[in-house]
C-alpha cells in the first residue's frame, strides 16, 4: 500500500514565532494521526520555480491515512491556530508504492 505525505511549503513567514500555538497543536494531532515528520526547517536548494522558504514533510503509512489526519478534529483546531494573513502551499500526495 503506497504511504502518504503531507507537503508543505511556506512562501512567507513574517515572524515564526507567530506558529508556537499551531506547532503545539499540530505536533501531536499529526503523531495521533500516525504522521512522522521527516523534514522541517532543514537546509533547501530551489531550482526553477521553487521556493527556498520553510518546507515540512511528514509520512503516513498511507494516502487515507494522511487525509484522515487533515480531516482530524485535533488537526482541525490546529489550522484556527494559523496566524492571519499566513501563508502556506500544502499537498496530500500519495507515494509510490
């Protein structure tokens, strides 16, 4: 069964501060969910369009999986959490199996 993955790239974080409450949500509505973070903050190399911004990664162990976490009602708290006006490009994709 092919895994899943939450991808998210931030194009614009004025001040990261301003995550504490959605970082202390979402960590663990996503470990209930069974997502384990793979990247965050790590070091990027942007070519062509891409963005050199924040960038996370978390695996499920598969693609329901990881709309069931999104879909959580833990998660769903987190998301009010977000600061106003940030800005986020977030993908559900299913891997290769």
């Amino acid at each position: 069964m092919p895994k899943g993955y939450w991808v998210s790239v931030y194009p614009a974080i004025s001040d990261p501060g301003t995550l504490t409450a959605y970082n202390n949500l979402a960590g663990p509505a996503v470990r209930a969910g069974g997502g384990r973070l793979l990247s965050r903050d790590g070091r990027v190399v942007a070519h062509e369009a891409g963005i050199t911004q924040r960038v996370v990664l978390i695996e499920f162990d598969s693609f329901e999986q990881a709309v069931a976490a999104y879909e959580s009602e833990a998660y769903q708290k987190a998301l009010v959490a977000l600061p106003d006006g940030f800005e986020r490009d977030f993908r559900i994709v299913e891997g290769i199996d």
